[in-house]
C-alpha cells in the first residue's frame, strides 16, 4: 500500500495562552501589570512536532479532537497557513487549552486546563487504521485518548514514537506509551535517575531507541545498549523561550531517522533543532527549515 504521508501525528492539538512574567516562581502579589501583552496562541506538543516535521519537508498529517470554538479556530488556522494536513474529530467539551508562564530567562509554566478531555473520548478505529497504513511513521502525543490508538497503529504495521515529556520513571499512564514506541523521547527533568528510565524502556518494551533531552545540559541517546552523552549546542541567537524545544528536538530527530541517518546524527538535528526553537517567542509558530539544519549541523561536524 502506498505511504503517501511520512509522519501521522495523534493528539497534542491545542492553544496556549502566553503570559511573560518577571520572574519563576512567580511572588504572590495581589496583581501584576503585564506589558508584553496576553495572547492566546495555536499549538501545543503535537501541533509543533507536526510543524517541526513538515517545516523539515516531510509530508505530515495531524489527528485529534478539536471543538467547536475560537480556540479550535486558531489549531485549524495555523495547520492550514502551514500547509499542514489535518483531521479534526469533534470533541464537545472543547479544544485543549492551556496558561504559559514564561520568565525572562525562557524557562515556562504551564496550567493545563484538564476539563477539555474526557474518560469517553475516543477516535474513530477505522480512521485511525485508515491514516495509519497510508503513513511511514506515527509519533504518538501522551493526550487523551491516544492510548488507545497503540494497539490498532501496530496493526497497521507502522513505526511509533512517543514524547513522554516530565515522566517519573513510574507513573503507569506513560508506561503505556513507553512500553509500545520504537523510538521514546523523555526528558530528565522529573527522572531521578535517567539511565535506569531509559534502559526499563528498553528492557520492557519494544523501543529500539530512546533519548532523554536535559536542556542546557544536552542529552542522552541509548542506542544499541550503549548510553552516550550528546552536547548541547548554542542558540543561534539569544534564548527567548524554552516552549516547543523538546518538540523540535523530535522533529528534527524522527526527519533524520526517516532519512536513514544513523541514531547520532539524529540527536545532532534534534539539539540544534531544539536550540533554534529557544530563540522563538513562544507568541510565534515558527520552526527550523531543513537547508538551515543541514547547514548548521555541517558547521558544527567541520568545527570538531
């Protein structure tokens, strides 16, 4: 069967609203006056790893539940200036949403409002499996109700990967998704001890890669039973915002895969993925483009 899209990419479709506040953790004060302005903006996980991927030039296709309201507006606004392909389910309780606080250093806070989702939300099987054999690759968004697309996605006989975000190491509801990825993305903020999450990942499930992103710290690749430390690479321009990094970094790291580039060079694309995207206000919907990637990748591979 034909695989006329690279990547499907299930859920994370939302808004946030993005407040820049003087300082994390914020003091308790009665108010705050806010000069830089309070703006809702389209895209959470999904909807930047989906513009990642297509800014990268694969062919992508985004799946969730949207409702019927200004904030389901704004998702289908910024897929269709994007040129991204888009199936939106309707979801009565309305599109996910979610408050951003964000410092002067780019580190953020995020509120999420969980009364958008419901136990009973489902997609639709047939049009799951219907996506999911058209398409090379799924990447696999921790919302709801994407769970329960992982049994019908290996049916299809298509590769996942998945973005476990601030997982524990324990929390059951993402063992779910780690447990059924090829290729698990997590990052080490909440992880007592990275290494031990990454090699249970491997040893419990079926992932053939797994990368634990550490900030400024870089990140860490375990491939083929060997852990490796990835540097990070510096901001093309001055830190801005932290939202959307991790998102990059997966993006930039499944175009490499997809590409056939070995598991090192892909976390390369993804850390200078993820350091271009610090560099954009979270107010903006932008992304690395593929010639700037490969361009920037090579100086770094010429400066070692």
């Amino acid at each position: 069967m034909s695989r006329d899209t690279d990547v499907l990419v299930l859920g994370g479709a939302g808004v946030d609203t993005i407040v820049y506040v003087p300082e994390l953790p914020l003091p308790y004060a009665d108010s705050y006056m806010i000069e830089s302005g309070i703006r809702p903006r389209a895209g959470q996980t999904g909807d930047f790893v989906a513009l990642g991927l297509s800014a990268l030039g694969l062919r992508v296709h985004h799946l969730d539940m949207l409702g019927d309201d200004p904030e389901g507006d704004l998702v289908r606004a910024l897929h269709r200036d994007k040129g991204i392909a888009l199936t939106a389910v309707p979801q009565p309780a309305g599109t996910k949403r979610a408050v951003n606080l964000v410092g002067p250093d780019g580190r953020r806070l995020s509120l999420y409002d969980t009364s958008r989702t419901r136990a009973e939300d489902r997609f639709p099987e047939p049009l799951v499996r219907a996506l999911a054999t058209t398409s090379r690759h799924a990447h696999v968004s921790i919302t709801q109700p994407c769970a329960l697309t992982l049994p019908v996605l290996r049916e299809a006989g298509v590769t996942l990967s998945t973005d476990l975000h601030n997982w524990d190491g324990e929390n059951p509801y993402q063992e779910a998704f780690a447990f059924a990825a090829d290729i698990v993305f997590v990052s080490t903020a909440a992880l007592p001890d990275p290494e031990r999450a990454m090699r249970r990942i491997v040893e419990r499930g079926r992932a053939e890669l797994v990368v634990a992103t550490a900030g400024a710290k870089g990140a860490y690749l375990l491939a083929d039973g060997e852990l490796t430390h990835v540097p990070a690479v510096a901001p093309p321009a001055p830190v801005v915002d932290s939202n959307g990094a991790g998102d990059a970094f997966a993006a930039a790291f499944l175009y490499g895969r997809l590409n056939g580039e070995p598991p090192r060079r892909c976390a390369q694309y993804g850390a200078v993925a993820g350091a271009y995207a610090c560099t954009v206000p979270s107010t903006e919907a932008q992304a690395i483009r593929g010639e700037e990637l490969l361009s920037r990748v090579a100086d770094l591979e010429a400066a070692t």
